[in-house]
C-alpha cells in the first residue's frame, strides 16, 4: 500500500488535488491498451484486405482457366513437319518489278523561245 501511496504523491501535479495524476495515468493506460486490442477494421485495413484477397481469387481464377486451355490446345507441328509448296514460274517482267523499285523517267525541261526563261506579255501594237 505504501508503494502506491509513494507513486500517487509522485504523480500528484503541482496545483490540482491529489488523485489528477494517478487518474491521468490510468486514463493514458487504458487509451493504449484500447489502441492495442483495437481492430484493424476501424482503420479500414479490413476493407482493403478484402478487396485484395478478392482480386487475388480473380488472378487465380483466371490463371487455372489459362493452364486447362493450354493444356487442351491442340500441339502444333514441328518445323520438320512443314512441306515448303511448290513454286509456280514467274514471268520476267514480274521477277524484273520486284528485283529492285521502279527507276523513274528523266526530268523533262520544257522548251524556251530564246534565251529568256521569264513569261513574256505580249502587248497589243498600235
């Protein structure tokens, strides 16, 4: 008894009557023990792990669905099972348009009358 009497008169705020402090004490015990024994849904941690585990069930749902549709793909054949087909003879105009693109034709410079490349305007003579 003593000793509590000691930690009460330790606790006793300078001012306020005697049983402030140890009642301050006690309130800050219970504020933290309700902290620690807290759920985490009042946090909205609940909330977000359900989401997640509900997209986590989505992928693995949906990845069992891939690995049955390989598994039942049909295989497909090997390179060596590949027959190359037979190739029809060509024309050689068609084998010469596609050996390289088409050259075009040479620059055409149109004719002058004289020496003289601006447009000329006649003028009537009178």
């Amino acid at each position: 008894m003593s000793l509590l009497q000691e930690i009460a008169t330790h606790l006793v705020i300078p001012g306020l009557p005697g049983w402030t402090g140890p009642l301050l004490t006690l309130l800050l015990a219970l504020v933290g023990i309700a902290f620690l024994l807290m759920p985490f849904s009042v946090f909205g941690m609940k909330g977000r792990l359900e989401a997640i585990e509900a997209q986590l069930d989505e992928i693995q749902a949906e990845l069992r669905s891939l690995t049955l549709r390989v598994a039942e793909a049909p295989r497909r054949p090997t390179t060596d099972d590949w027959v190359d087909l037979p190739s029809r003879p060509r024309p050689p105009e068609e084998q010469a348009a596609r050996n390289g693109p088409p050259i075009p034709p040479p620059a055409a410079w149109p004719e002058t009358r004289g020496s003289r490349t601006e447009p000329r305007m006649d003028w009537p003579r009178g």
